[in-house]
C-alpha cells in the first residue's frame, strides 16, 4: 500500500505545481486532461511536448516519479501479505460516521463503507493542516500522506518495500491524482491497509476536490460488451477464449485490451513522431527527424502476421499455486492480428543507422502518467536492424485503420516479443547506449525464480522479457462445460499455439486421461519459414474417449511443441514467479462428459 501511498506523490495542487515544473512556464493546465490536449496540439506544441517528456533535463525526476508511481501499483498488492490485515476493518470501522448518503446503517455492502474512509471525518483522530503533512517527509520526522481527507502515517512500512527510494518521493504530499489514474488500486483489501496507517483527518479548510478527477477518463473509447474487463480504469480486458479459435486473424472488436494509463486523444492532423539517434555508434548522418502521418504513411508499406501476447496471459492459472501481483488474466490476453505500416529498418536506414548489437531502440507513447512522463519501453537495435525482424510502424489491423484502444494513429509492432514492447500510440523513437529506463522495461515485466519473493528481489538482476516462451491454451470445450460424445467416440477440442521469437509451433499434444495417452492436434497455420512465423498456430484434435464416461468429469490437457523443440512445462508449481509473468505450463481444462 505504500508503495501505493508513496507512489501517489502529489496533491491536487502540488501535482499542478509539478506539471508546470515539467513544461514551460508560459503553459498552463488546470487538471491532468489539459496535459493531454496540449500533448496533441498542433506541430510546434506537439513536438515540444514530446521533447520536454524525453528531455534529460526533465527525465531523471520524472522517471523516478514514474517509477515511484508504479511501484505504486506494482509492488502494493504483492506487499499486502506482508502486513497482517486482520481486525483492521473492525478497527477502521469504530469511529467513523461515514459522509452521507452512505452510512453504516445504510450502506448497502460493505464495500460502499471501505470506500467512503477516505472522504470521512474519523471523530476519533485529530486534525491537521497540509502544512502540518508536508514536513513529515523523511524517516526522521515519520512520512506521511494523505488520501482524500485521511492523512496516514506509513514510516513503519517503508522498510519492508525494496523500493523505498523511489517511494520517498511522495513523501508528505497527497496519492489522489495519482489513484485517480491507477484505480485498480481501490479495492477492499488496498483500502482496509491504507486505513490502518490512519493517522488523522485533513483540515477542512485545506481538503482537496477530486469532483473533477473522472475527467481523466471522460475520453475512453467503447467496447464491446463481451470483452471481460480485468479492471476499468486504466481498462484492460480480454474475449470469451472460445471466440479466439473462431477465426485465424483476431477481429479488432474481441482482440485483448491493455493499456496502463488513460487512452490519449490524437489528431492525425497534428500527429508527429519524433526520431532520435542519441549515440555516435548508430553513424548515423542525421541526428534526429520529425515524421507526420502522411510520411510515414508515403513509405514503402509492409505487412505482418503477429500475435501479440500480455506478459501476465494466463497469470490466473498460477495465482492457484501462490499469490502473485498482476491482473487476474485467463488465457485470452492474446490476439493474433495482421499488421501493416512502414518498417521501421527502412526509417533508420534513410537516417544512416548502422545496426549494432550493443544498442537499444526506445520506444515512447502518447499515454502519460500524472507526472507526464510517458509509457515507455525498449528492444534491441539488431532486432529493429533485421530484415526478418519485420518491426513496423503500424497504422492497420487487419486492413482498418488503428482503432484507439489499439494504438491510433502509429503503434510499433516487434513481432515475436511480449506485448509490453509494442507500444502505443508512438510519438517518439531513439537510438541509444541504454535500454529505456522506464518504469515497464527496468522494473516490470521480468521474470525470477520461484524462491525469490517481495523482501529479495532485485529487478536489476533479470533481464527484461523479450520473446515469450512456448504456450497453448484449450479454448473449446470451456472449463465445465458439458461436452459430448460423439457416436463414434471422441470430443473435438480447440485451441491455440504460440512461441515467441518467431519460431514456429510444430506440435501440440493432447490427454484426456492425464498423459497416459497423448493424440497429436491438427494444426492451421502461416507457410511461413521458421524465425518469422510471428502468428499464431490454432489446432483442433479429436481424443476419443470411453462412453462409459458419460456424466463423469474428465480434464483435458495441452502442450505446444516449438521448432526449438521446446515444449511447455508440466506444472505452474516449478515456474512460479511474483508477478505472474511467462505463465505457460499445460493448459488444464475440467469438463463434463455427456
């Protein structure tokens, strides 16, 4: 939570303050959604903007903010084992005359009371004025913060957070704007430890108004009613599994949606991309470039069939060994998409780029977090440079223009890798030394050992996810389901095959008697050579079973084999990791036979 708490570093006006600190003096925001308009202004505003957020005379605070903030939402619900929540609801409970409509007596559930705490007086606990909260921002004068008109103390859990540094941060100033964005975070279990640190309440006349925070998300685009959302706000959902087998290319309305900040508004008219070389061993001629649209557009136009897969796919299925940190995806955070645009090898060359194995190309996208800083996220320079790489800078899914949730007007496709790489909403691309020290490519988005857990992991150890492993997944029949029997003794099972890095799925085994008997699965797939088979394999395989089974419960298994010949791992338990990343054991589905 604190990592929540600290993370939201910023109270309503002195986030403003760090707005205005992050771009220049003669602009002026009133709320988080002038950041965004003025983002996508016209050419001259625009490109400034995207300059002031990859500037490294902003960067170093910005990023550590950024970081700070996901910490915020990363580390928290990993840490909630940490602190012993018991007696703390009954505790919060006592004293608090929750402002109306709701109360006690007539709040409907007890959800409508967690979520009130924060916007209500603790007759309890005293006051203090925002003058008061800002001086404790150290460990020697305690930290606190503040959250609605609650003001918490959390000095005794920065200890136990391993990114304490960052989370100084938001020491002594207000996580409002911030939960505003990452509303995931307000959930029974975050909100009943956030009140044990309950300290005291805010000073009326000093009480911030978050009426207006909503705003963030006044411009989310629709979608369609059968996407499962994950969470709301930032929006993150996946189909039904059994309409994935549907058809070989994902239709754009029941293709995954992940995004980790707002959905910017961009007007192609004033769009611009930013092309940077930031180092001398790229040789480039040109040092950096502004491309609109239309030139990107007027380049040679190149399309790829790839799937993209969300680091966490399956993280649900793992949750059931231990708890992990991360939404609660099944198997349908994956969609399989044909893709086109310009290559991004051929803006690169036209710019003198000679490929080089020891550097990095940064991705940014229009999506920013309260402090502006941008998602951000990085691939290897080789991997941009390669013919067979097929990188894009995409403006089509499957032959329509970009929809927003997909990354209008220009989103990179990196075939083959996870889909925390192919960033949205491009507005800037840069040659470097280093990999993106964003927040998603230092601190995210890694896998470790099943040993290691919140008090000793050091993201600074592993590497950041590059291709994804060898994965399936049963997409028909559904988990129990009734499935029945064919006269002639067998049940049809459907599903998808998927290996990163372009290798290609040669096989995918079935049991539906726990391995003692395996039947290989018919596959459909691209005639595409190996190390550019960047879509994915569907398969169907019909398993004869024992009519004598009838109205018993059977459960059916898949793994994938790849061209490396790597096959997917038996059981999440050897494989477990924090964040629930690479979850790829056998797919395991329970069904009912008729």
């Amino acid at each position: 939570m604190l990592s929540l708490v600290r993370a939201a570093l910023k109270l309503n006006y002195v986030s403003s303050v760090a707005l205005k600190n992050a771009f220049p003096c003669s602009t002026k925001f009133n709320d988080l959604d002038d950041v965004h308009k003025w983002r996508h202004k016209p050419k001259q505003q625009y490109r400034s903007a995207t300059r002031i957020a990859s500037d490294s005379k902003f960067r170093p605070e910005n990023k550590l903010k950024t970081y700070l903030l996901i910490t915020v939402g990363s580390v928290t619900i990993g840490y909630l084992v940490l602190l012993k929540t018991s007696g703390v609801e009954n505790k919060a409970k006592q004293g608090i005359e929750p402002v109306q409509p709701v109360s006690p007596s007539t709040a409907q559930s007890d959800e409508e009371i967690y979520r009130v705490w924060h916007a209500t007086e603790r007759k309890d606990l005293p006051t203090f004025k925002l003058d008061d909260v800002q001086k404790h921002n150290n460990l020697e004068n305690k930290v606190w913060v503040t959250y609605g008109i609650g003001v918490y103390d959390i000095t005794d859990f920065i200890p136990k957070h391993p990114g304490s540094d960052k989370i100084m941060l938001g020491a002594g100033s207000a996580i409002d704007p911030f939960w505003a964005i990452y509303q995931q975070h307000n959930t029974k279990e975050i909100l009943t430890l956030l009140e044990q640190f309950r300290i005291g309440n805010v000073a009326l006349e000093d009480s911030i108004g978050t009426d207006d925070m909503n705003a963030t998300w006044a411009h989310e685009p629709k979608r369609h009613p059968l996407l499962k959302p994950t969470s709301e706000r930032p929006f993150n959902a996946e189909p039904p599994i059994n309409l994935l087998v549907e058809s070989f290319y994902t239709p754009e309305e029941f293709f995954y949606v992940r995004n980790h900040l707002p959905v910017p508004v961009i007007d192609p008219e004033s769009y611009e991309l930013e092309i940077e070389i930031e180092t001398p061993k790229a040789q480039a001629a040109e040092e950096s470039k502004i491309l609109t649209l239309n030139d990107i557009k007027a380049l040679p136009k190149h399309s790829v069939t790839a799937a993209i897969m969300c680091g966490g796919n399956r993280r649900s299925e793992m949750t059931k060994v231990k708890a992990v940190k991360g939404l609660s995806w099944n198997a349908g955070a994956v969609g399989n998409a044909k893709w086109t645009g310009a290559r991004l090898k051929d803006v690169l060359v036209a710019m003198g780029v000679k490929s080089d194995e020891s550097l990095h190309v940064i991705f940014e996208g229009a999506d920013l977090d309260p402090t502006s800083n941008p998602y951000g996220a990085s691939i290897p320079l080789s991997k941009a440079m390669d013919d067979r790489g097929d990188v894009i800078l995409a403006y089509e899914m499957n032959d329509q223009p970009l929809s927003r949730d997909h990354g209008f007007p220009i989103r990179v496709i990196v075939p083959g890798t996870v889909g925390a790489r192919n960033v949205k909403w491009l507005t800037r691309v840069a040659v470097a030394d280093n990999e993106s020290d964003s927040h998603w490519q230092q601190n995210d988005y890694k896998g470790f050992s099943p040993s290691t857990d919140w008090d000793t992991v050091d993201f600074t150890k592993s590497p950041a996810i590059q291709a994804m492993p060898v994965t399936s997944a049963i997409c028909s029949p559904n988990a129990g389901e009734r499935t029945k029997i064919s006269p002639e003794g067998f049940i049809t099972v459907r599903g998808y095959a998927w290996s990163g890095g372009g290798r290609r799925v040669v096989r995918v085994d079935i049991t539906a008697d726990k391995g003692k008997s395996w039947y290989v699965a018919n596959l459909e797939q691209e005639d595409l050579p190996d190390g550019r088979h960047y879509g994915w394999t569907l398969w169907t395989a019909h398993i004869p079973v024992d009519k004598n089974l009838k109205n018993q419960e059977i459960e059916i298994w898949s793994k994938a084999v790849d061209s490396a010949y790597n096959v997917q791992p038996e059981s999440f338990h050897n494989i477990w990791n924090l964040r629930g990343v690479l979850s790829n054991a056998y797919h395991r589905v329970k069904v009912m036979l008729c």
